[in-house]
C-alpha cells in the first residue's frame, strides 16, 4: 500500500457521513506506518474504543468502511479465536466482531457485515511475521507469500460485500 494523507482517509469512506469521516480519530503516526508492508491501514479510534476504520485501495479507489467493535465477554486466555481476514489465531481477546453499516441504500436502512477480526486490525503484519499473535499460531504450510495474497482476497470480498 501507498502512503496516504490525513485528507485521503477522510474523503474515502463509503459507509459514514463526512461529518462522521471528519470527526474519526486518525492514527497519530501516519508518517511512521510501514506502508510498504500494509495490504490496508486499520486503527482503532483512540478516543472511542468501540470505533474502528479500515482504509485500503479497492478496484482503481481508495475505499474506507467505518467498523464498530462488539464489547464481548472476556474469554480464557486459552479460548482460541480466528481472524476472518489473515485467519491468524489469537487467544485473550485477540479477535473482535466488528460490524459495518453497508454502503448506499442498504446502509440506510440498517444493514451491516460482519466479521470477526483481529482486535488491533494488524493483519498485513502477522501475515508476514512481523508481529506475532498472543497465545501463538497454528503451523501453516502455505508461504508468506500464499498467506498475503489469501488476505488479499478475503480483504476485497470484505470491501465487496459492504460496498455491494
């Protein structure tokens, strides 16, 4: 993914009104991302736990989903839970259910997607071994590379089934 701007998140998104876009809680370290290695930017707004966004290019456009963070009950440490995304296993609450309002008509009236995805939205990440998942992963015998593009589709049928 390329560097975006400030200006960019904000006139990008397709499920929210611009008054929600320009009141969203950007990440605070744009400039330090490792964009190179992003398949999309997510964050959680710091000022509303229970916000998230996910930003990332979606045909030949930047296209962001506005997402709300379920507050689930707390699970063991040992309970396991799967990302919809980079299918990354987490344990401790890792992985939340996160909603977003569908975009046009269908978001209007009230309908949402959701999936269950890892809880700081840093898939691009664990898919290529930059971070690791809390409670371990899974050995999996596809390679970095298999996993990426994996993530890639899962991604698109995401933004595909919000944008609609």
């Amino acid at each position: 993914m390329d560097a975006i701007t400030e200006r960019e998140i904000r006139s990008c998104f397709v499920n929210c009104s611009k008054g929600e876009a320009h009141r969203a809680g950007l990440p605070q370290d744009l400039a330090d991302r490792p964009w190179g290695d992003l398949d999309f930017l997510g964050w959680r707004d710091p000022g509303a736990p229970d916000r998230a966004y996910l930003v990332a290019g979606h045909g030949d456009r930047l296209t962001g989903i506005a997402l709300r963070a379920t507050a689930g009950g707390s699970r063991g440490f040992t309970a396991r839970s799967l990302c919809s995304l980079c299918l990354t296993v987490h344990t401790s609450g890792g992985v939340v259910l996160m909603t977003a309002r569908r975009g046009g008509e269908a978001g209007r009236q009230g309908n949402t997607v959701g999936r269950y995805l890892c809880a700081d939205l840093s898939c691009s990440l664990y898919v290529r071994g930059m971070k690791a998942a809390v409670g371990g992963d899974f050995d999996e015998s596809l390679t970095p590379e298999a996993r990426i593009a994996r993530t890639r589709v899962r991604l698109r049928a995401f933004l595909q089934e919000v944008t609609g």
